[in-house]
C-alpha cells in the first residue's frame, strides 16, 4: 500500500493465479493485478482507511466470484474489456502500434518504423504524405525499413473468449477459425498471395464491433525467397510448423482524424466542410482551435482563416499566440500552430480585410472579429443572396469589458439578421442592452482599446464553438445567445430566437 490518500484505488496482485479460474480472465493482468473499480466510479474515503480497504476487499472478491461462476459474464466482460485483456491479459505484454487515417474498405495499409528520439514505434497508415506531416509536428524520424504491406481484415462478429491468448501461429489460427470462420477464410487467402513474402514479416490487423488489434509474426527469408512464386507452399508450412512459429500482439492506439475528431463528440464532426473564419485575433484564435478540434480541414473540408493583421506584443497578454509568433500574420502564424497541433488539417491563412463577395462561399462562416462594422458589412451581403447559396454566418463578440459576450447565428430569414440586433431610431439603440454603464476605454497614442482578460475571448470562443456544435445537430435555437460574468453589474438578457426587426433596413428592406 503506497497511497493512503486514496488518489489512486489500492493495487490488488493475486499472488497465484487461481486454479479455479481460466488463463484468460477479464480485469485480471498477465501479472496478476486485478481491476475492481472502474476509474472514478468510487470515492473512497481517506478519513477511514479500514473500510476503505475493506471495501476494496469486498468489491475484488465479488467480482472474482462472479467471473468464476458465469461463464456468460465472463465472455460479456472479455469482449467489453477486450482491448485490455488484449494488450495486458498475458505475458508478454502486447506491442503498442499507432493508427493513423486508412482508405476505407481498402485490404492492404503501409507499416512504417518512426524513431521519436527514445523509443522505435509502429504506424500503420494509407498514405505517405499523412506519415510526413506527423513526422514534422511531433519532430520523430521516419526510418528507411517499413513493412511492405499491413493486411487489414474485418469482422462482425466480436472475438470469442480463448483458453488463452494466442502465442504461436497454430493457436492463432485456431482461434480465428473458431471465432469467425470467414475472417479464417479472408486469412487464408492473404496468405495465398505473394505481396506478405516481400517482408521480414507478417502483420495483420483486425476491425471488430469491440475494436481494433492485430498480430505479427516473422517470416522466414530463405523460405520467403524459395516460394515466392507459390505463396501456398509458406501457407502450408505455416499450417505444419505453426507451433514454433511465435505470434506478437499488437494493441493499437488510434490516431486518425476520423477517430480523434468524433471520440468525444455525441454529434457528428466537421469533417468535410468548408468553413470560413473572419477574424484571427483574441476571440478568433480560441475559435479557430475549438473548429480543428471539432474536426475542421479533414477528409474534404477545409478550414479559411482571413486576418489582415500582424500579431503584435499589444495582443498576446489574451491571444491563443505567444512570442514564437510576434509580428507574424495573425492568420499565417495560427495556421502553422493549429497544425503543429493537427497536422492532417487542411487550414488556408489569406492575409487580408475580410470580403463580403468571396467570403460566404462555405458551409458555415463565422465573424470573430468583434468589430460591428465588419458584421454589417458581412450581414449585408448574407442577407442578398438566395437561399440556396445562404450558409449559416455567426457573429460573437465580447461585451465591455468582459462583463459578457454575446453570440448570433443567422441562418433562416424567420429570424433576426445581425442589423435586427439595433433599433433604426437615430441612436440605433441596443434591443437587448446588457451594459449598464460605458466601457473604460484606455488610450496609447492614436490606438484606443477596451481592457479585459484572457477569460473574455475565451467565453466568446467557447459560446461560438456551442452555436456550431448546434447547427451541426440540426438545432442551433437559441441563435442569440449572451453569457455573463458572475457578479457583474449588468442586465439580464434571454437566450432566444428573435423576431426580425418590422423596420430593419438590411433584412426587411
């Protein structure tokens, strides 16, 4: 026992495994550590270490028992819980191999060796310039030896619980025959064509409904060269010595955009849009980084970024940049970050004013610029197009100085446009006043600029991120959105959809 407080649940090692129990147990490890408690599930408490231990005891000892008595529990778990008995389930430990981005429904992928300065690693990928680019962000090398070709196999069927994991080819074999008869088959003809001889070994990978993993194992070069022309013949002395050929698992980590992208998501990505972003200053630059996240610039979108301006030491006490980018274009200096960060991005940087005749061909566009008169620039034009060529164009912006940002998407003309925002009286009086008082406003030379902090473009960004995640659902009400900052002396506004102004001059003209 190493921690008494509690931060991590107590390790629970069998010291023998039990004979009671097969070689193969779900949340048991090849070293006898035992998983009882998903992580988070339970707090335990620090102020009474005996039944905190106690209740530890307890839950192992239930979850022993019941994997001992059920095989119909047992074979759930294994196959909910495969991916770690897979890599950890049995001595050796499993190789760890990297994912990246295939070409769907392809059977073959390329295996290359990467070198990240400590460690040797393994990517499986379609293409090569994907491999590149990763290389460039993460600084890791490629080395010059690469498998000539990963087979990719599929199942829809989940793997069947094993006496024990495989270790040789023979078992391997048995396995797979045993657990989906046409993936043994899909196998066996792979190993009937001459492309798998052409290496130092094999390497498979598998897509089933509970995951990805695959196995390697070598091959022999004089043979390799001796039945080059007749693969059937290695096959077959597979078949009779696949005893003593040893077989190594391979847990695959995921790294592709698809998988990257949509893991966390409960809605569907921004793969394959077009996506316009006016804007690469304080609230642009926490936007453009939610967008690639959200998947912006991969399969065929692509995410625009238009700035005029150079980042100066002015903006980065609350920019997404720091000084590696000082006095670089906002648009091309965050560009070359966000794919440090994403390098499968496809991200465009234009260093120039925002253009309302070029500028809302996309999918969606979005004006982070916090400057009104750029919205009604843009607001104009969005409003004269036909609906067919009408995409979705949010607006935010930070309110004071920080007391509140506001954000509104303008997608169907039953709704408020960006003008409908302001009363046509000569004023142009806010419909929706938050602020109670002026801003403070401070003066450097001919510069003139409202103070706030970092927190204010990031709530902006944030509230921008949500109106995208809505339209993506199919459901972006509320369209005008405001969020405050506790304890501010400011009014309260509805989150709503409003009405179009009867008199707006830009909407109802």
């Amino acid at each position: 026992m190493s921690d008494w407080d509690f931060v991590d649940y107590p390790v629970l090692r069998l010291l023998e495994h039990p004979s009671f129990l097969p070689d193969v147990v779900p949340h048991l490890s090849g070293a006898g550590i035992l998983c009882y408690f998903q992580e988070g599930a339970v707090i335990l408490d620090r102020y009474r270490p005996d039944h905190a231990l106690s209740q530890c005891l307890d839950r192992a000892r239930n979850e022993l028992d019941r994997l001992a008595q059920s095989p119909t529990y047992r074979e759930g778990e294994f196959q909910a819980e495969f991916d770690a008995v897979w890599t950890v389930g049995q001595h050796p430990r499993a190789v760890p191999l990297l994912l990246g981005d295939l070409d769907s429904e392809h059977s073959h992928a390329t295996c290359f060796g990467l070198d990240d300065g400590n460690h040797r690693r393994l990517l499986v990928a379609s293409r090569s310039e994907d491999v590149r680019r990763l290389c460039a962000a993460t600084g890791w090398t490629l080395s010059d030896q690469h498998y000539a070709h990963c087979h990719l196999l599929r199942s829809a069927h989940a793997p069947s619980l094993p006496l024990h994991l495989p270790t040789n080819v023979s078992e391997m074999f048995g396995w797979l025959k045993s657990w989906d008869s046409k993936l043994y088959a899909a196998l066996q003809a792979r190993l009937a064509q001459p492309e798998y001889l052409t290496a130092g070994a094999a390497l498979f990978l598998l897509e089933t409904p509970v995951g990805t993993f695959g196995f390697q194992f070598k091959l022999d070069p004089i043979k390799c060269m001796a039945y080059r022309r007749k693969p059937t013949f290695y096959r077959q002395f597979l078949h009779r010595s696949g005893t003593t050929q040893p077989v190594t698992r391979l847990s695959v980590m995921h790294i592709g955009t698809d998988y990257i992208h949509s893991r966390n998501l409960r809605h569907a990505s921004l793969r394959d849009r077009r996506i316009t972003l006016i804007g690469c200053g304080a609230i642009g630059g926490y936007v453009a980084q939610g967008l690639v996240k959200l998947g912006a610039g991969t399969g065929t979108g692509r995410l625009t970024l238009i700035d005029s301006d150079l980042l100066t030491a002015d903006n980065l006490g609350r920019h997404l940049l720091g000084f590696e980018s000082l006095l670089r274009p906002k648009a091309d200096a965050l560009r070359a970050a966000l794919q440090r960060q994403f390098p499968a991005a496809q991200i465009a940087a234009e260093n120039r004013c925002a253009n309302a005749t070029k500028d809302l061909d996309a999918d969606i566009v979005i004006n982070a610029t916090g400057e009104e008169t750029v919205g009604l620039m843009l607001n104009d034009r969005h409003q004269h197009l036909t609906p067919e060529r009408r995409p979705p164009l949010v607006h935010v912006w930070v309110l004071g100085n920080g007391e509140a940002v506001q954000g509104l998407l303008v997608d169907r003309l039953k709704f408020a446009c960006f003008r409908c925002l302001r009363q046509t009286d000569d004023a142009r009086t806010n419909r929706f006043r938050v602020l109670r008082d002026l801003p403070e406003t401070r003066v450097r030379g001919c510069h003139a600029f409202r103070p706030y902090a970092v927190s204010a473009p990031m709530a902006a960004a944030a509230l921008c991120t949500d109106l995208v995640i809505g339209w993506l659902e199919g459901d972006p009400s509320p369209r005008f959105r405001t969020r405050l900052v506790e304890g501010a002396d400011v009014q309260q506004v509805k989150n709503q959809d409003v009405a179009p102004l009867d008199t707006c001059p830009a909407c109802r003209s």
